[in-house]
C-alpha cells in the first residue's frame, strides 16, 4: 500500500510525458465530496494539457457542475437496473471507448464498474483505474475481489482506512493500491490576512473574540449540533468571548432547524449563519480556529483542507480522512461535546499548543496542493500504462 501523496518530497517532472486520453467516470447524483474529488481532478487534467471525457449522469447536481467546470460532460445511465437499458449502455460504452481510444478510465463509483471490467477484458486497450471516495466500504464477494484484484490495473483509496480494507480484506495488491487524499484549489483558498480586520468588523467581532468556524452544508453528518452544544458549555463556563460563525446552508438540514438549536441554547447573539457567499476566502480570515466536527463520513475532508489552506489551525474528529491529514492533538472522538468544548478551550487559552497545531498543518496542507494531486494520480496513470505496453 502506497501512501503516495505524502511519500513525494517534491512534485515530479512530468513535463516530458505524453498527453493522455482520460475518461473520467462520474456517475454521482449529488455533488458530494466524491462528485468533487473527481470532477476537480478533471479539470486539472484538462487545464495540463491532457484530453479529459467526463461521463455522468444527466439532470444531476454532478452533472451540471460538471458543465460549470467547462468539462462538457456526456450522459449515460450507469446506475440503472433494467436489464435493456444495461445492455444498451454496454454496447453505447464500447463504441464511445472505440471512438475515444482512452489510455486511461477512471471509474469514481461502484455502479457500471462491472461494464468497464467487461470492455477492458473485451478489448484490452487502456488501463482502468477504481478511485474509492465513498464512505461505505466495499462488501468483501467474489465480484470485487476480481474487480479490483485482476481487472483492475490500480486502485486509488481516499483515506488509509479504506486502504486498509482493500488490502486486507480485498486482497488488493500492495503494488497496485495507492492512497491519494485529494488536492486543495489552492488558487481560491490561501492565506489573505488584509480582509480580517474588515470581515470581523463587518459580522460585529471584538478583538477578543475567539471565532470559530464550520464550513459545510447543514446536514446531521456535519456536526452543527454538537458544536453548537460545546459553544454553549463553554458559554456557562463563563466564556462568552467565543463566537461562531456557521459558513454554510440548507440542504438535507434546514436552516431554521439550526436556528432553532441556536435558540434553545440561548446563542442568538453568538452564533452568525452566513448562507452561500461568493468570497468564501475572505470570510475564513475572520477565523481563529477552524472546527470539523463530522459525525461520520469526512472520507475526502474538503472543507477541512480548505481551512488548512487558508492557514486557519482546524481540529476535528477521528472519522474518515481527519486523522491521516490532522496532527492527534487536534483531534477528538466523534459525537463527544465535552471532548470538543475542552479541545477548543485549550485551543483558545494555550497559545503555544495553538501554534503547533498551525505549524503541524501548514507542512501536512503543502503536499496537499492541487499541483501534487494532479502529479500524484498522473504518476500512477503513467505508471499502469507502461505495466500494459510491457504486457504486450
């Protein structure tokens, strides 16, 4: 198992390499941190140079995004259970493959895998890669582990957690396993220092006010709850001066839902939610401590790279991701308020301990870097090609 993002002091020389014909399989209704993960390296494929298909599914929050990013997705029912419309997506897929000729397809989702293992078999012409960013882990059966231990020329985990299960229980190859934890655009989010003054200013922030901030859509997995609960045992501690600012909005949990949590803990006066805002960077230069406390899930964490980019000292919970990315002291046990609201207290009274959470995540967030995500996955592109070209 190769945990390649951080075993790479530097990024690579890939400049003398061949542009590669990628297909990237998106299959993905909402625009999760999955839907992200690949759609983000999509566009930084195509902005290198390299020749980038995004297949997805149509009318879906993916898909148009997708459109957003310029990437000109195609649409086709991978997730469908009909046998007609599964023999008709195969017979559409190989003349696409066909017409395309890809080096690369990359498939982000379980569903239609098994028509990507049946085209490579058939037609042996490119690499098939299997990026696992979902937060449930594949069941250990027959299908799988011929999916990903013959089929399959790599397999890319987002977390070591689910590395591990492949290599375990999977049986995936160590050769052939990688863990790539993603990539932070961090030509939107980077330390901007000049708008602290004026955005804390503008949301009614004293200087001794001891902000703390979500970034995520309102959702149970989330952790708005607990932290709002932790805000308020500090609160009757008699630390008034820390602040929250939820940067976030509706989605599966309605704002007025937070509201209402917000007003049972008599935080009105403390708690600011901003909705959807344009200039995201900005608003996190207000911060002093960046806060995720997921319940689950977190298997990507892009809001806590987010934050780490920005230069923002994050804590977090030991779920998904988090504790391959954070430093241990900057983590708790999930669904754990008192553990939290302790964490932040030391975060807010111990200015030294702050600091070395800051320092221990500034050296983590630049391996984190959209170049080396780009850099990463192309190694391993590359890599599975010349395995295919020595087989032949």
């Amino acid at each position: 198992m190769q945990n390649i993002q951080f075993s790479m002091n530097a990024n690579p020389d890939l400049s003398g390499e061949k542009k590669l014909k990628i297909i990237q399989v998106v299959n993905v209704r909402w625009f999760n941190a999955t839907a992200w993960y690949a759609l983000f390296l999509s566009k930084l494929l195509k902005e290198a140079g390299h020749d980038v298909l995004v297949i997805g599914l149509k009318d879906t929050d993916s898909f148009r995004q997708a459109e957003k990013f310029g990437l000109k997705p195609i649409s086709l029912d991978l997730n469908s259970s009909n046998p007609f419309k599964i023999f008709s997506t195969f017979f559409r897929l190989k003349k696409l493959i066909q017409t395309f000729q890809p080096d690369v397809i990359n498939c982000h989702r379980g569903e239609g895998f098994v028509l990507f293992g049946l085209l490579k078999k058939i037609l042996n012409s490119f690499v098939l890669i299997r990026t696992r960013g979902d937060q449930r882990l594949p069941k250990n059966n027959w299908i799988n582990r011929i999916l990903h231990v013959r089929v399959s020329d790599a397999v890319i985990a987002t977390n070591q957690y689910m590395a591990t299960h492949f290599l375990k229980e999977i049986k995936v190859s160590p050769e052939n396993l990688y863990t790539i934890f993603g990539g932070v655009d961090n030509s939107k989010f980077y330390p901007a220092l000049e708008y602290r003054e004026e955005i804390r200013r503008r949301l009614g922030y004293k200087n001794s006010d001891f902000v703390l901030g979500l970034l995520g859509r309102f959702d149970l997995v989330k952790g708005q709850k607990e932290l709002i609960k932790a805000v308020s045992l500090l609160h009757k501690k008699g630390l008034k001066q820390v602040k929250l600012l939820l940067l976030g909005f509706s989605t599966t949990l309605k704002e007025e839902e937070v509201r209402a949590w917000i007003k049972e803990e008599a935080l009105e006066e403390s708690v600011i939610i901003t909705g959807k805002v344009d200039k995201i960077n900005e608003y996190l230069q207000a911060l002093d401590l960046g806060v995720v406390p997921s319940l689950w899930s977190e298997t990507i964490a892009r809001a806590a790279l987010e934050l780490m980019s920005v230069g923002i000292p994050t804590i977090g919970t030991t779920v998904g991701v988090m504790p391959d990315i954070f430093p241990h002291s900057a983590l708790i046990p999930p669904n754990n308020i008192e553990k939290l609201a302790e964490l932040i207290q030391k975060s807010m009274e111990n200015k030294q301990f702050l600091t070395q959470i800051k320092e221990a995540e500034e050296i983590i967030i630049k391996k984190l870097s959209m170049e080396s995500f780009l850099n990463t996955t192309l190694i391993i592109y590359y890599k599975a090609l010349d395995n295919l070209h020595a087989k032949h």
